[in-house]
C-alpha cells in the first residue's frame, strides 16, 4: 500500500522552534535528541506540547536554516553528510553544498521533468548520495516522494507505477531495463531519471545533470543501515539527524556482511549506530575482541523486536545498551527507549508523547495492564500530528485501520503496570493451536537462549488435529552440525518448553543453512509460512 503524508510534504513554511520541538518529540531515540530540561521520561511526557505550524517544508525550514550564521554556530564544523562505498571512495557534504545540489535536483524536478506540487515519483535506488538528494529534492518542490527497494521485481515496479499515478521514476543502471519493460503500458509515467555513468536513450542522466565535491572531516555522524526502500531510512537517515545538524553517515556495501560494519564502526568515528536486531544478532555472532568502538556512544535498533539475549551479548562486548524503537511507515515512533529510562530487556518502551497508546480488544475497548491485544492509537475527536492521512486511493484499506476512537497498528502487544509496550507478533503472524493464542517472538527469544541456536524464526504449520502447530525454522552453530539431529531438536524441544509454556514449544523443527531476510535484514517469515500451508 501507498502512503502518504502530505501535511508534512505539501506545506510551505513553519516556525522554527515550533517545529524542531516536535520532530524532536519522535526522535528521542537519538543522541542529544531530547531537550535539556526533560530529565526523565515522565517529566518530558507531561511538559510536552506541540505548536503545529501552518505551513512547514523541511528542506526551507530546516535544513537550510543550518546554513545561516547564528544555528551554524550551534554545531560543530562537521559536514552533514558523509559517504564511503566498499572501495572506500567518499563524498562528504556541508549543509550549503546539500542545499545548493538540491535545489539543482528540485530545478531539474520542476524544469525538465515538468513536475508540480502532489505529483508522484518513484525513487528505486541504493544507498547512495542521490539517494538523499531526491528526497530533499522532492521535500523543496512539494513533490511526493515513493521509495522503493532495490529487491522489485518488473512485476512490482510495474504495480507501483499504475497504482500511484506516478510521473516520474528515479533509479539506476540495475533496474532501468525493467523499467523500460513496463513503461509504455503506464499512462501516467512521463519522465525518466538514471543514476549512471552511461547515457541511456529515454533518460535524463542525473551524474550529467548535477556535479559532486567534498568537504571537511566530521565531528559527530550518525550510520543507519536502513535500505532505502523503507520509512525508516527517511526518519534516520534524512530528517532526525539534519534536524539536529548531525552529519549522515552512509556507506554503501553490495550486501550486509558483519566483518565490514564492525570494520566500519571501529574506524570511522561514529556516535550513533542504528540497525534491525538481525544485524545485531549476526554482530555478536562474530568475533569482535579485535575491534574498538571508541566514538560510539549510543545504539538504537527498530523494524522487528530484539531479543533480550541479544541485548545482553552486545553490552558484554560494547559496553552499550542498545535502545529499542518501535514505529510504522504509518505511524514514525510509536513507542520506545529513550535515553535516561530504564531498559526492560524485550519491551518495546514507553508510548512516544505524540501519541496515546492503547491495549484493545476486538471491539475496540481498553484492555486492563498485562492483557495481551491490538496496539491502538487514539485518533478520536484529535488525531495526532504524525500520523498519516489516508493509503492513496484506497479508501477501503484507511477504513479498516479505524476501530472506534483508534487506529489499529496490526500488531499484537500488550503494556505491563509500569507502562512499558511489549510485542507479541504481527496480527497474521499469530499462531493459532488447540484454542491456544502464541506469538513467535517469545519462542525465537527462548530459542535464542540454547546454545545451538544461532538464529531462527518461528511460524505456523498445518496440522490435521490441531489446525496448526508452531514450527522453527532454525540456523545451528557450527559447533552443533554433527550432533545426533534428532536428539539435538528434542533438546531444544524441551528447552523452550521450560523457558516458556509447554504448549508454545515448536511441535516441528527445521535445521536450515540460512533464513530468508529483506535486504535490510528482516526475516521473511511470511515466505516460510507460505512454504508450510503450500504443502497442505
């Protein structure tokens, strides 16, 4: 589905203290993000209040305005972006140079492509610089913004492109031939933008359009290693830290491996880390005694929960904790650990004090503490400032999301007697055995605690008296490959049995070499599950 915000992308102008107040009230997950004067949760969550602007374009009222003398004075002489690829070539960009190339990115948005403010463009591209030029770009011109992971397929492209409307389409050499493939057949689409250093018949090639240069060494940066087709990447990788005036740390790798990121973090001077738990999980499982993180300070990690186990590991090797966030594309920041509060190894944190979150049951009422539910947020008669506005052209879907005075996230969770948000599992994600209700997310943390268990996931599976048991797709340590297999899921058959409940230990157990993840490292239990149910 297609989302949109376009309170935040189709306004003009804001006040700036307004604003920077309450983009900070979604980022507390970051370091320096939460103002002096809030001590501690509780304190920040009843002194906070929002002054909404009428009109507010990030790029003008934010990012521009690290560029005058007075709120440059408030930072260090640090550039705010700062890119490396895996061949260790670099592009580092003050906030002038951001704002000159992205007002020649807008330029050639509006000129040559002949875009205006609520048309739609498809941004597929990698982390690279452009990346973040074409959503600054898009922010300046009022232009809304689809990004799109580098993993479509021409099927998905070609769906994207009708079902948003979209004008024009911003990608590189990889993804171009698909989209060639599909282009005639989408009415809608006029204008072509690549990423390469080949000219390609059809399109206007971006590295001849605009020219790069670099800047001077950073102070303080922020690394988010969030694909660039996700939400998360525009909350962490675009606006927080520039709200901040923080540099942006990018480095492009052709895929996650472990020995570079630790490589990375321990030579460039990094402060900030943020990442899905399976990069942490696949972090700890490498040898990391010959790596020294001395500039990093602060680690924060959302997508999917963390389990405690891995929690524990990373702050026996680093010495830091790593701060939970939980949040939609819908949504930004739903709750989470912010810096000051007392982490529950497990839980999600605290509610964010834009938003009121709630337990509910099916029909919509409040549940009492401890009681699991669908984790709501109260629209009704205010809806807060941050939640989108509606899926686009789907009027159906938004209805659905509505349950009384809430919108429901699609999630199960429930909040225990000091406040704090723990997740259960994905609404259709839930395995349903013999009457019982159980999440995968408890029995892959149990998992998590056996030694042979490197990674695992967690999903239903068809059974002819029980409907469906819960079945474990699991990554052994090399350690345990030639141990009796059978014994072996007996072993941890009984181990989660003890951990948890009896009836959530997985009934059914699959020794596999790798578990199948998106390209920003979240498991695709969806496509397991649909590997078990084909078999019926």
């Amino acid at each position: 589905m297609l989302v949109t915000m376009e309170i935040l992308l189709n306004a003009k102008c804001f006040q700036r203290l307004a604003i920077s107040g309450f983009m900070r009230a979604f980022h507390r997950d970051y370091r320096r993000a939460i103002p002096q004067n809030f001590s501690n949760y509780e304190s920040m969550k009843q002194d906070f209040k929002l002054e909404i602007p009428e009109y507010f374009n990030f790029a003008k009222d934010v990012l521009d305005q690290w560029t005058n003398k007075e709120k440059a004075g408030q930072r260090p002489s640090n550039p705010a972006f700062w890119w490396i690829d895996e061949n260790g070539d670099e592009v580092k960009w003050s906030f002038e140079e951001l704002g000159s190339l992205s007002r020649r990115f807008a330029n050639i948005l509006t000129e040559a492509c002949s875009l205006e403010k609520g048309d739609r463009v498809i941004v597929i591209l990698p982390k690279i610089p452009e990346w973040w030029l074409a959503n600054v770009a898009c922010l300046r011109t009022g232009t809304i913004i689809i990004p799109g992971t580098t993993q479509l397929t021409q099927k998905d492209i070609f769906y994207r492109l009708q079902s948003s409307k979209a004008k024009c389409i911003i990608t590189d050499d990889t993804l171009a031939p698909a989209v060639d493939a599909v282009a005639p057949k989408c009415e809608y689409l006029h204008s072509r933008l690549i990423v390469s250093q080949n000219s390609r018949e059809g399109w206007g090639n971006l590295k001849e359009m605009i020219k790069f240069w670099l800047d001077l060494t950073p102070l303080d940066v922020m690394w988010n290693t969030s694909d660039t087709g996700w939400a998360k990447s525009a909350w962490s990788s675009v606006f927080s830290p520039w709200i901040q005036g923080a540099c942006v740390f990018a480095h492009h790798l052709p895929r996650f491996e472990s020995a570079s990121i630790l490589q990375t973090l321990s030579t460039f001077p990094i402060t900030v880390f943020c990442s899905a738990p399976t990069a942490y999980r696949m972090l700890v499982q490498s040898d990391m005694s010959s790596y020294k993180f001395k500039s990093l300070k602060h680690c924060v990690s959302a997508g999917e929960p963390i389990n405690p186990e891995v929690i524990e590991q990373w702050r026996n090797r680093t010495g830091l904790d790593i701060y939970e966030g939980y949040g939609q594309t819908e949504t930004v920041l739903i709750c989470g650990n912010f810096k000051g509060m007392k982490i529950k190894p497990g839980s999600m944190g605290k509610p964010s004090p834009a938003f009121d979150v709630k337990i509910l049951d099916e029909s919509g009422n409040i549940l009492p503490p401890e009681q699991e539910g669908d984790i709501g947020i109260q629209v009704l008669p205010n809806r807060p400032f941050g939640l989108f506005t509606h899926y686009i052209d789907d009027p159906s879907k938004t209805a659905s999301t509505l349950r009384g005075n809430f919108y429901v996230t699609g999630d199960r969770g429930y909040m225990d007697k000091d406040g704090y948000l723990w997740f259960v599992a994905r609404s259709d994600d839930v395995i349903l055995s013999s009457g019982y209700r159980i999440g995968p997310f408890e029995v892959e943390s149990a998992l998590m605690e056996h030694p042979s268990v490197v990674e695992s996931a967690v999903v239903s599976s068809p059974d002819p008296i029980r409907g469906e048991v819960v079945k474990a797709f699991i990554v052994l340590n090399p350690d345990y490959k030639s141990h009796d297999q059978e014994q072996l899921k007996k072993e941890i058959q009984e181990h989660v049995k003890k951990t948890t409940a009896p009836y959530k230990y997985p009934r059914k157990v699959e020794f596999i070499q790798e578990l199948p993840k998106t390209i920003s490292g979240k498991i695709k239990r969806n496509e397991l599950r649909k590997k078990e149910w084909k078999t019926i």
